[in-house]
C-alpha cells in the first residue's frame, strides 16, 4: 500500500493470527504477514554486510524494517551494539521479537518514529541507510550520528537509472560461440552473462552512471559533513554493490562511502 510503510495488502483465509518464521542465512526472522511484507530480493546485500568485519563497532540502522539488515550485522558481522530505527509499529514488535528469537536483544535499542527526527549524534562507526528509492533525505541524519572524531562508513542505498548497455559486436558473438579464448576468459564469461540478463557481470559493475551517482553522492555527503562540523572531511568511495534489477533500466545500489574528518597537520 502507499501508506509509506509497504504495508501489504491481504486477506487472512484462515488461522488466528498471521505471525510467521522464516529461517535466512542461520538467522530467525518473525513477522506477521498481514502487516508487514518481506523481502527476498535483499539476499544477496544481507550475505554481504553479514561478512563484514563490524566487531566491537557501534551501527545505527536507519531503516531497521523488521531487522533485515540490523540482524545480519549482530549475529554474523559482529558489531557491538546496534541503533535501530523504525516507524512502522508492526514492523518494530516483530524486530523485537526476532532480536529476542536470535539472542541478541541486549544488544540493540529500537528508535521507534521518524528516523529523521532522531536524536542520537556522535555515537555510529558505521550507519545503514537501506531505503529506496532514496535514502538521502537519512543524509544529514547519518552525518550526525558519525562520530565525529573518527567518522566511518556509510552503507547508502538508491536506486539508479541505467540506460541499456550496447550490444556486443557481431564478431565477438561468433568468437565466444566458436570457443576463443576470450570467451573462455573471465571477461569473456562475463559477456555471456551479461548477453543473458546477469545481473552480477563485469560490464555492470562498469556502467558510467553508477560511477557518476557514487561520486556525486560522496561530493555531497563530504560538503554535509564539513558544513556540520565547521571542519574539512574526506569521503572515500570503498565499494558498489548492485543489490537487484528494480525496474527496467532501473538497478538497487549500495554505496560503501568511508568518511573521515581531516586532521589538522
């Protein structure tokens, strides 16, 4: 529904209740179906951020939904102690009840509300920001919460507009199907992918426009924090991810953005 929190629309057919468990990656998610939706399509984003190394850090999650990040990143990820927050009230009793189904609800306080409205600052190693198709008004919000001393990482999602990527030369076609080298190569094996729908080849991770959208967004996410701080910063682009095709032409990124305040020489 268009109600700002992706409630689902459904009828319960039968049965008292529409509360559920769902096992993703070793972790227990529970949620009740009638009120909030879940989302497969983020799989591959909650492997990755479930390996990275985040122990003894402290991580606000700024769009925490029912945990699909905020959980991968105390159970595997190791962090410390999580911030995280929701406005939607079902979606905060079934992250309750999954932090308490997975051991960990002693390390995670939930903000309930508006994340734009939160009134944490100076405390985050590293800040989620899993909402599209933007996230950048969680910008300013996530600015403040770095510590200010040290900074950290910024995992920002969006969604970009990719025009169409050309089609391989006539040539090429028939080399990769005659068996060149190339096509044996891992360049080679990421054009097959890639003429197939794959979404994780070497051309993807190539396109100009999820370049342009990366360093657009670190110039500004460096320009917020100097503007906050009265103080110059640098933003390091680590990492895009392509998390999954939204819409034709249309792809979900996340962008791992390092921010560190510059020390005086």
């Amino acid at each position: 529904m268009p109600d700002g929190m992706r409630s689902p629309r459904v009828t319960l057919l039968l049965g008292e209740h529409g509360w559920v468990e769902h096992v993703d990656n070793g972790i227990r998610y529970t949620f009740d179906v009638t009120k909030c939706m879940f989302s497969p399509g983020n799989i591959t984003e909650k492997l990755r951020v479930a390996s990275l190394p985040c122990s003894g850090e402290v991580l606000v999650d700024l769009y925490a939904g029912i945990g699909y990040f905020t959980l991968p990143f105390l159970v595997h990820a190791g962090a410390a102690f999580v911030h995280a927050c929701e406005w939607n009230s079902h979606a905060v009793e079934a992250l309750h009840r999954s932090l308490v189904l997975n051991g960990v609800r002693d390390r995670c306080h939930i903000h309930s509300g508006d994340s734009r409205q939160l009134q944490l600052q100076d405390v985050a190693d590293r800040v989620n920001l899993g909402l599209i198709p933007s996230s950048e008004e969680g910008w300013p919000v996530a600015c403040r919460v770095l510590k200010k001393d040290t900074g950290g990482v910024l995992h920002i999602h969006h969604n970009v507009e990719t025009r169409p990527a050309p089609a391989p030369p006539q040539s090429a076609v028939l080399l990769a199907e005659r068996g060149s080298p190339e096509a044996a190569s891992p360049a080679g094996e990421a054009q097959h992918r890639a003429q197939h729908g794959g979404e994780e080849t070497l051309e993807a991770r190539l396109r100009p426009e999820w370049q342009r959208w990366a360093e657009g967004t670190a110039t500004r996410i460096q320009g917020l924090l100097a503007e906050l701080h009265g103080r110059p910063w640098r933003s390091s682009i680590l990492h895009i991810q392509p998390v999954k095709s939204y819409a034709p032409h249309v792809h979900h990124l996340v962008l791992d953005l390092e921010c560190r305040p510059v020390l005086p020489v």
